[in-house]
C-alpha cells in the first residue's frame, strides 16, 4: 500500500485574505477527521522564488492509501471544503501522486 498525496492549487477570484481565512477555517473544521487522513497542511506560498504562477493558495491531504482517498471524495466532510473551494476560485487544479518512501 501506497500513501497517496492530495495537492489542490487555487486561484482566488476575489478577496485572498477573506477566502484564505474561510478555507484555513472550514480545512480545519472538517478535514482532519476523516477516516483514513494522516496529515493536511494549506496555506499561501512562502517561497522566494516566485514560481506559483496564477495559484495564490494550496492545500494537501496525505491519506494512507488509495482506498482512503477514494473515501474521502463523497464524504460529507470534505463536501463544504469541496464547495467552497470551487465556488472561490477562478481556477483550480487537483493532483495526487502515490508516495515514495
């Protein structure tokens, strides 16, 4: 079994500071106890090299393993994380990898 990362990238359409603090809130909220999480970590760039093109925020869920993931999806948790993020973003992009240890 594989640990799975979930990285979302996310160009606000409007306010950063208001948004950022709306996802920093519902990501704590709901993403932690989903079965199967291990960790979430979001936030904005902190990064000098100033490579994050048009993405402002990035949020990443590592889950124990494929099934967790699939889990996680329709689960009623990550559904306002899920709404939100779609309803304030002028684009988003989703990736997932499998690990290496």
């Amino acid at each position: 079994m594989s640990e799975i990362v979930h990285v979302v990238l996310v160009q606000w359409n409007g306010d950063h500071a208001s948004s950022e603090q709306r996802a920093a809130e519902l990501v704590r909220q709901h993403l932690p106890g989903i079965d199967g999480v291990t960790s979430v970590d979001a936030g904005p760039s902190v990064s000098s090299e100033g490579l994050e093109g048009r993405f402002d925020w990035m949020l990443v869920v590592r889950f124990r393993d494929r099934a967790a993931l699939d889990g996680y999806l329709p689960h009623p948790d990550h559904q306002p994380v899920a709404a939100f993020l779609g309803g304030a973003s002028a684009d988003l992009v989703v990736f997932d990898i499998e690990a290496r240890s």
